[in-house]
C-alpha cells in the first residue's frame, strides 16, 4: 500500500505481516456468493500481496455438480479481468480443486479425507486445515460434526485444524446456545472462529487504533463530556435476492446482535491490557454484557421497527418490502430498526447509545457519531449561528472511510459570528484506495491463528441476550402499521422521536 503519511511498523507487526504458514484451505458451500464475490477473491489478493504460503491449496466442497474446470472458471470469472493471466493468477487458480458431495453424508467427508492427504504430499500442506463454512446455517453444527467424526478436526502430530463459522450464528439466544454447545463438543475454542466480516473492514479496525494509540482522546471519551453515541448503518439496497431468508430473520437478527454490536463494543470498551485476542475480546465482552436490558415497558419506548414500502432510491423507483421475491406479502418482518440502549458502567451511566439500521434508505452510510457535551457557559449565546451542533466526532466506516471532527470557529469579518467547520481525515487520501474485499485480513488471521478480530462464544450469546427480550416482545405485538417508511428515506418518524424527546436528533447525513 502506498502511504503519503509517515508509517512504521512495530516488530512484532513486521512479523506479523510475513507470509501463513503451510496450510490448505477448505471451501463448504464452495459455489455459493460469499465463496464467489469474497472469499475467492480475497485469498487471491493474499496471493498477490505474498502472504499466502507457498504450501498452499484451496479445496471447493459443494452439492452443484461441477468439473474441477467449470469451478475454477467460476472462481476466475470474479477475479480482476486483466490480471487472469497473471503469474499470481495462475499460481492460485492451479492450487484449487473440488470436491462434490452432500454436507450431512459421511462419505463427503471421506472422500475429502483422501483428497487432503494427497494435497498435503502434492504441495507440503503439513496438515494444516482451514475449514471455511460458507454454507446456509443449518448446515453449521452439521459439518462441524461430520468433521469431528472423520478425524479430520483432530489436532494431531503438531498439525493445526480451523473452522470459521459465518453467519447468523443462531437465531436467539437458546439456539446460539445449543450451536455453541455442539461445536464446543468437537471442537476447543482456539479452533473456532466465528466471523464478522465488520471486522474486516478498516475503518473498523481502526476505532481501537484511534482511541487507544492517541492518548488525546481517552480523557474525554466518558459520560463527563459525551453527551451521547449515535450509530447509523444505512443501506439502499432492500432484500436483494434473499427474500426468503431474510423475512423469516428481519433486521434486527439480521443486523444488530453482530455488526452493529461490534461496532457498539469497540467504542464503548476500556482499554485491553495488550493487543491479544483474549485481552480484547474480555474488553468487549465486558462491556456487552454491561448492556442495560430492556424492560417490556421501556422497551416499547426505546425500539423502532419499520419495514420499507415502495419510494425512490437514488432516482429509481423500487418495490416495497412485501413485493420482494420470496416475501409474504402480508409480512410483519422489519426491514428497519432504532434503538436506544445505555451502558450500566462507570464510563458510560446516564450517556444514551442511538442505534439504527435499515435497508432501502435515502444513503448507504455507515457511521459512528460521538456528541460531546456543549461548553459549560454560552458565551456566544447572541451572536448568529450559536444553535449550530458543533463538537461532534465522526467516524465514517462506509462508504467513505474517514474520521471527522466539526467545531466552532470565528466567521471572519467585523461582526462576531460563529460558524461550525470540520477538520477531517479520509482514508483514501492518505493512504490510497484499496481494492480489498475486507476478508483478506480476516483469513489471513485464521490461518496464523489470531483470533483477535472473531467473536467468542460469550460475545455472540451477550449480543443475543441484548436483543432477545426485543424479539418477543415484537412477537407478542404484531406491528399494527406495516410499511411505515418509504424506501429512499431514513426511516419512520418513530425513529426521529426516539431522539427528539431527549432534545436530541440524528446528526443530518448529507
Ligand atoms: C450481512 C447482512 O451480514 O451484512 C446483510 O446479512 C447486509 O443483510 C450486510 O446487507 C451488510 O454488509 P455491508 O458490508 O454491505 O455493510
């Protein structure tokens, strides 16, 4: 990456960035999008950045009948059309083969069995597996299974085996439970690894970077000087072709106990003692679980459903929610969700979290809005302008990457007015834009074994404990007025009076 600002590495970092050890990896639900559009990829930007190990291979497992030829055109087909014939290219599409077979069927995994012992005399894989499940969920505790019967999760003669579970892990706290307990029965937790991909992502990453490598900020990150979090992920796309899924999961399944607890977590959290896996997520952990829970009665004032109905996005017109394939069209699922949550702890008491995310709204934007406190006397309380929301920080996370910090300053001229201005910082600019997915450092991470950026059994069951009571109140009342926003807008009123009644509002998105 070409950086115009001055970079270092820390030592240990430089190691850290040396190519993973010998290993192959192995693709469940190999014909599906996320292999496709992410993770194939992804692995081919590690290929082409040298932190692949040259003891590598990729094996695809899926039911689609394929000859090893048809997948590896697939898989070529969304790599970057002039870099096909390059020699990276070339050298990861060699690497790959396929394996047909049905998940639940042990001789699946036998088949697989053979074929990994021949990779591993073929390239010096070492027995090194990374078992990748891009498959529906159900099928989750199923492999996890299968592959504890074949032998072929056991970590044997100094050898490593990996499983990376997708999402949603569970739909509830009881069923992430009992997926946990299942998993937990075959496999130890360092050989887990639940992703997010929101973690992936850089503006991400950096949250910890900005709060805990800048000593400027961690004195006034607290209830004395905050005011209050907002948290915005907007997206303008509405179901997309995963109607089916998605009308029997809504929003806030969808959304909120992972990506938008993730983000929730790495702004709220203490400092961890060190940057191990472990020290953060007990950091994260922590503050998830100091997550107030809501009462049937505060809870009827402090979330806000909607579902899309039919509007404009971006000049084009689009169907309402109901119309989408694979939706009943009397559906009563969320499509958007706000909430306001506070956190039971010294740092955070009395200083409210607004959350919302929807799909079909006015913007795709992801942020976080840190509002601190107004000056204690309004000094300038007549001149013009003095209303204005200064003092906020931003942290943009998509699609623009940036960080921003707006406060007030003199408008030149003779009379005193007070504007606000922003100081802002964006990614691409310093740093040049990158054509990553956002999984490359994600699987680079699993295969030499940091688990830093992947969740752990008690983040996942703290971000369903969150959201649990939500769902069956929601379940026991039905939504009466179902769509209430049109697609191309920020959602229902309802969630512009969540703040309004505090005195507050959603910080305008332009
Ligand atoms: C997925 C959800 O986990 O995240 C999708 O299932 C959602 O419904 C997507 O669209 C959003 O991811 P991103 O990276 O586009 O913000």
């Amino acid at each position: 990456m070409m950086a115009t600002a001055d970079t270092y590495l820390e030592p240990e970092l430089e190691q850290a960035g040396k190519p993973a050890g010998p290993c192959v990896m192995v693709l469940f639900g190999a014909a599906g999008d996320l292999t496709m559009r992410k993770l194939a990829p992804a692995l081919y930007n590690l290929a082409k950045a040298k932190l692949l190990p040259a003891s590598f291979a990729v094996v695809g497992v899926s039911h689609d009948e394929l000859t090893l030829e048809q997948f590896r055109e697939q898989i070529t087909r969304f790599l970057p059309a002039k870099e096909r014939q390059s020699d990276a290219c070339r050298w990861f599409v060699d690497r790959i083969s396929y394996e047909r077979g049905d998940f639940a069927d042990p001789a699946t995994y036998e088949t697989l069995a053979n074929r990994l012992r021949d990779l591993d005399k073929q390239f010096a894989t070492g027995g090194n597996y990374l078992f990748y499940l891009a498959t529906a969920p159900r099928f989750f505790a199923e492999v996890v299974q299968q592959l504890g019967r074949s032998g072929l999760s056991s970590q044997v003669d100094g050898c490593w085996r990996r499983v990376v579970i997708e999402k949603p892990f569970g739909t509830d706290l009881d069923s992430a439970r009992a997926l946990n307990s299942k998993i937990k029965g075959i496999l130890v937790e360092n050989q887990i690894f639940r992703i997010d991909h929101y973690l992936g992502k850089e503006t991400v990453q950096n949250i910890m970077v900005f709060r805990f490598d800048n000593a400027i900020f961690e004195p006034i990150w607290n209830r004395r000087y905050i005011d209050h979090v907002e948290i915005t992920n907007a997206e303008t796309v509405g179901v997309e072709q995963r109607g089916g899924y998605f009308d029997t999961a809504g929003t806030l399944r969808d959304m909120v106990p992972n990506h938008v607890m993730q983000l929730l977590s790495l702004t709220a959290m203490e400092c961890p003692v060190s940057f191990h896996a472990d020290a953060v997520r007990n950091e994260q952990s922590k503050v998830l679980h100091a997550v107030q829970h809501l009462d049937s009665e505060d809870l009827l004032e402090r979330c806000v459903r909607g579902q899309y109905g039919e509007g404009v996005v971006g000049n084009e017109g689009v169907p309402g929610y109901r119309t989408e394939p694979g939706v009943s069209r009397d559906s009563r699922t969320e499509t958007f969700v706000a909430l306001k949550l506070n956190i039971d702890n010294w740092r955070w008491a009395g200083v409210p979290f607004y959350l919302r995310t929807g799909k079909r709204m006015a913007k795709r934007h992801t942020e976080i809005t840190i509002q601190f406190k107004n000056s204690p006397t309004e000094l300038f309380r007549n001149t013009a302008m003095h209303r204005m929301r200064n003092n906020q920080l931003v942290i943009q996370i998509q699609p623009v990457e940036a960080i921003s910090m707006n406060f007030g300053a003199k408008i030149p001229g003779p009379i005193l007015r007070v504007g606000s201005v922003d100081m802002s910082f964006e990614y691409s600019k310093y740093f040049g834009a990158d054509a990553y997915t956002g999984y490359e450092v994600l699987i680079y991470d699993c295969m030499i074994g940091d688990a830093t950026l992947f969740q752990r059994a008690d983040m996942v069951e703290a971000g369903w404990s969150i959201v649990d009571p939500i769902l069956d109140v929601w379940k026991a009342l039905p939504p009466r007025k179902f769509p209430n926003y049109a697609s191309g807008t920020w959602g229902p009123k309802e969630a512009d009076q969540l703040l309004e009644i505090d005195g507050r509002q959603w910080r305008t998105i332009e």
